[in-house]
C-alpha cells in the first residue's frame, strides 16, 4: 500500500463540502525581496536568504518595514484558496509537469497524469490509468484500473448538490479525446467511448459507444481490442 493511499480517504460530499467550507482560506505568494526586514517572523512565514514563502495577508505587513531598496516581486497563484494542491511526493505514479491535482485526491501506482490535466478534490484514479492531456476529473470522479482517459475528456464532478452521484468509469475503459460523460453517469468496465461522444445515460460492459447523445453502436470485438490497447512501457516507473 502507497502512502498515498493511506493518507487519503473516500471523502463522501458532505465531508468535501465541510472540508472546504471550514478551511483556513489562504493566497499563498512567494516574494523576493531586497533590502532587510525590520523585526521577528510569524510563524506561518517561512524565509530563504531573500525569499519570504506564506499567506499574504502575513507576508504583507511585513514588506512595508523593509529598509534600503524596499523592492519586491510577488508571485502567486491563487486567492482565497481552500483546497491547497496535493502532495505528491509519496505517490508512485508519473506525474507530468503542468498537471494541477488538488488535495484529498487519491492516486494508485503507476498511473499516468500527463501535462494540463486538472484532477478535483475527492477524484480517484486506478493503478496502470492514465489521464492524458487536458482532460478534466470534477470532484469525486472515479476511474478504475488500467483504463484511459484521453485529451480534452471531461468526466464531470459532482460536489453540490450533495445528493447527486459522481462519475464512475470502471477498469480497462478507453475514453476518447474531447468525449464529456456528464453527472452521475457509469461506464461499464472494458468499454470504449468514441472520442467527442457526450454520454448522457450508464454504459454497460464491453460495448463502443458513440455520437451525441452517445448511444451503443456494436460490442467489443478482437478490432477494437487491438486498437484500444494500453502500452504497459508507458507505466513504468
């Protein structure tokens, strides 16, 4: 068992909501400064010879005491965030630069999240899955093993209501690029979804579904297995 999945706990809705809602919302910046700070630190601000790293609104009082130059970059990212981005360094899994995964996500080994893929607070994502290019997991989306998730792909959260179901996509799934699967749909595992399809209603096991709204257009077959294989050489780690 990983690190990451220990740490990392089936949230139901309610609790994502409750851990956003009641969380220390903060605008972390990185400032790089010259001249000398007047006084004591808090404790919430870290320093590196002229770097400052911490919440704003600490970081800010403390400029207007800088002696000599009183020059200053700030850099940052967000504002008022409640959900910090997750630590990665205990997963077992290749992550690309780019990818943006926030906390309370769950990641299994030797999964694959490549450039520009945004991962939502609650989403899980299977051993051997990849989540190409682009593609967006909304809160709670779940994705089985050895499945892909391809470019631009959009598996839609679900966090409010609370009472609504989220995305489900079962093991060894091919989704294509562009494809959206919307609130609360299941996709049966072994099943393709042709690329720009919009999956409205719950796909079974083993068929290709395509169009808009998607609709099944034959079972899987030796074709199409071929075609939709995974590359094992891309997993390793």
């Amino acid at each position: 068992m990983t690190a990451q999945k220990m740490t990392a706990q089936k949230m139901t809705a309610q609790e994502i909501i409750a851990f956003i809602g009641n969380a220390e919302k903060k605008t972390n910046v990185k400032v790089t400064f010259e001249g000398e700070l007047a006084g004591a630190l808090p404790a919430s601000v870290v320093k590196l010879s002229n770097v400052l790293f911490g919440d704003w609104k600490d970081i800010q009082p403390l400029l207007a005491n800088l002696t000599e130059n009183k020059d200053y970059v700030v850099e940052q990212d967000g504002r008022n965030s409640a959900v910090p981005l997750l630590d990665k360094r205990a997963i077992n899994a290749r992550i690309e630069p780019g990818a943006i995964i926030r906390d309370q996500v769950t990641i299994e080994d030797n999964a694959v999240i490549m450039m520009g893929a945004v991962i939502n607070i609650g989403a899980e994502i299977g051993a051997g899955t990849m989540i190409d290019m682009g593609a967006i997991l909304g809160g709670r989306a779940t994705v089985g093993k050895n499945s892909h998730i391809g470019a631009g792909a959009v598996l839609a959260g679900v966090i409010e209501p609370a009472s609504a179901d989220p995305v489900r996509v079962g093991d060894n799934v091919l989704v294509g690029a562009n494809a959206v699967v919307i609130e609360g749909v299941q996709i049966g595992s072994g099943s393709v979804v042709a690329a720009g399809a919009i999956v409205t209603q719950n796909v079974p096991e083993n068929v290709v579904v395509a169009g808009v709204p998607a609709r099944i257009i034959k079972e899987i077959d030796e074709k199409t297995q071929q075609k939709t294989a995974l590359e094992d050489a891309l997993r390793n780690l």
